[in-house]
C-alpha cells in the first residue's frame, strides 16, 4: 500500500519558509528576524547576538564561529 504525501508537509512548507522565531545559538536569546536574515548561516543558525556580544562585532564574532563549526 502506497500513502500519498501528507498535505501537513506542504502545507508548513509554504507557511513557513524559513525559522521565524530565532534564537541565539550561542546564549539562546531571542532575536528578530532582521537580525536572523543578517547573521544566521545557510542552515538558519546563529552564532551571536547582542547579548552575548554587544560590543564585541557581532559580525566578527558570527563569522568566527561559523568557520569553526
Ligand atoms: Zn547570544
């Protein structure tokens, strides 16, 4: 017997592209989506936000912890 694709998958695939609530990998807080689309790699992680590294370059220090994972 062959199940079909369940409509559920597609459905959430259209809702929802990408995370829409994103956390701070690094200290898991939450940060808006701007922030998200700036800092997150290709998989959506982030690596640093304002509170973990508020004067620190947050650009500096997401790129850093992106080549090393
Ligand atoms: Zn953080």
């Amino acid at each position: 017997m062959v199940f079909p694709v369940p409509p559920l998958s597609i459905d959430a695939g259209i809702r929802s592209p990408v995370n829409t609530m994103s956390e701070c990998n690094h200290c898991g807080a939450h940060v808006s989506e701007r922030f998200a689309r700036v800092f997150a790699d290709e998989h959506g992680d982030i690596y640093a936000c304002p509170s973990c590294s508020a004067n620190a370059g947050i650009a500096e220090v997401a790129r850093q912890r992106a080549r090393r994972v």
